[in-house]
C-alpha cells in the first residue's frame, strides 16, 4: 500500500506540473500550481521533511499562490485570462527535459549514499533545521530575511508619489453576515494560535519563524479582506519598525557573536538557544507584515478620507 500511495502521489504531482506549465489560461494554471503546491507537501512529509512541508505548504502552496492570484487580478484589468499566451514553447521544454535527463542521469551513476550516525554539533537548539538556519548557515538566512524587504521596497517604488498618504491596497467591501465576513471572525484567532505556536516550538520541534510568520500573514489578511482591520499607511512608524525587527535583531546577535569570540553570526553555546528564540520572533514578525504588505499592494490612490 506504501509503494502504491507514492506512486499515485508521484503520479499525480507529474500530472498537475504539467497542467500548471501547459494548461490554457493564467487563472487555471495558478490553481494547478497551488495544488502541484500542497501535493509537495504531502511528499516532504512522505520523507519525513516536516519542516520542508509545513514551508511548503505555508509558503510554496498558500502565499505565493495568493500574490499570483492578487497579480493576476490587477492584470485582468486590462487582459483577458482567455486571450492568455498558452502555446508550446519548444526550447524551454528541450532544456526542462535535458535537465531531467542529467538529474536522471546522476541518480543512477552515483554511488548509494551510506548511512552514518552523526551528532549535531552544541548549536543551543534540539530542532536541526533551526540549528542550520540560524547557527550555522545564518548568512542564508538572514540575506532572505533582507531580500524579502527589498521585494517589498520594490513593490511600493512603484507607487505614485502623490499616494504615499494613502492606505496600502484598494479599499476592501465585504457584505455583513456574509461568507468573508464570517471567515474573518472565525479564522484569525485560530490562525493566531497556531502561528505563534509554530514559532515558539520551532526551536525543538518542526516550525520556526518562515513558517509561524506565514501563517500571521494569512491572519492579517483574513482580517483585512473581511473588513476588521484597515490597512495601514507606508508612513506609519510602527510598522516600519516591524518590517526591520527581524533583520535588525539577526544583525545584533550577529555582532554580540563577534563581540564575544564566536565569530560574526557565530552564537556562543552557553546563549545560543536563547539569542535564536529572540532572532525567530523578530524574523516572525517582519516575516509577516512584509508578506501582508507584500499581498495588498502599494497605494493606488483610490481611498480618499
């Protein structure tokens, strides 16, 4: 039953790829890839990836779906999801299937891997995923903690400059009593829940802050598009405190690393667990108000109050 089940997985991941590359229609291929998505997860948790799939799931399947679905609604403004290219294009699949082919290659002529026992070196946490992200490949981490700002400072460069008074989006009209109105009561104080909790046990258990930060971007914009919160303005300072907490803090740790001997991002064993807990909310934090910034959109001038 085990080897049928990962067949028919693998079979149905092959099978939405190649909807979401060859399918007709913009709309259509952002739901197959949502799924092609959540069908990944499915598989990192067939190989005992749980932190790969909760990524996955969180950010793979759910975010970046939702920015496809946001940038294809402000696109169909102007183009029409049936006048949307969906013709072969024979040198991008030559060189998708020639590099298959080389992968392909390479897992039949290398030599099977053989299994050691190994022991992570002292890194303050018991979860090894953590302990490589934020002790040992912290570099990594903290340039994709900066490269998330720097996609977000792009999107709003593309405002106008007369409406940076603006609140971020477009106004949101949800009918009272309705569907949206009813998830957004429901919804974000579960949702709350369980981000914070994915953060907080990250540091032993599968978690940690892209995860958690996730899904507290999914709480603000639940919240948002059910009309409970409105979006806020590029000038507040608040939030622009928030969207640098996490880089700031990773920065901080970095340096007291040097300061005392360890070595730039290199954390000390005695105050490792606690300066990675510390840098895990600060990256859950900026994480999610980027994310939720990055979902609604620059100010586009069209609220006036």
């Amino acid at each position: 039953m085990t080897w049928a089940f990962d067949a028919a997985l693998c079979a149905l991941i092959l099978g939405v790829a190649f909807a979401t590359v060859l399918g007709r229609g913009v709309f259509r291929s952002i739901v197959f890839f949502i799924v092609y998505g959540l069908l990944m997860a499915v598989a990192w948790v067939r190989l005992d990836a749980v932190d790969v799939a909760l990524a996955e799931a969180a950010i793979g399947a759910g975010l970046t779906g939702v920015l496809f679905l946001t940038t294809f609604g402000r696109l169909a403004r102007n183009v029409s999801d049936d006048a949307a290219p969906g013709r072969f294009h024979l040198p991008a699949a030559l060189a998708c299937g020639g590099l298959t082919g080389a992968l392909a290659w390479a897992w039949f002529a290398m030599p099977a891997p053989v299994r050691r026992e190994w022991e992570l070196p002292p890194a303050g946490v018991e979860n090894p995923v953590t302990a490589v992200l934020l002790n040992f490949r912290a570099w990594d981490t903290l340039l994709e903690s900066i490269v998330l700002l720097a996609a977000l400072i792009g999107l709003w460069m593309m405002a106008r400059d007369g409406d940076w008074g603006d609140r971020l989006g477009l106004p949101q009209h949800v009918r009272p009593g309705g569907v949206m109105a009813g998830f957004g009561r429901l919804l974000p104080p579960v949702g709350f829940l369980v981000g914070v909790y994915l953060v907080y046990v990250g540091a032993d258990q599968p978690g940690g802050a892209f995860q958690g930060g996730t899904v507290l971007a999914a709480v603000g914009l639940v919240a948002a598009l059910a009309g409970l919160v409105r979006p806020p303005r590029i000038a507040a300072h608040r939030w622009r405190v928030a969207l640098v907490a996490g880089p700031s803090v990773f920065l901080v740790a970095g340096l007291a690393g040097a300061v005392l001997g360890a070595g730039f991002l290199t954390l000390p064993e005695p105050v490792a667990g606690t300066a990675i807990f510390v840098i895990e909310v600060g990256l859950a934090i900026s994480i999610a108000v980027t994310l939720v910034f990055l979902v609604l959109g620059p100010p586009e001038g069209e609220r006036r109050e």
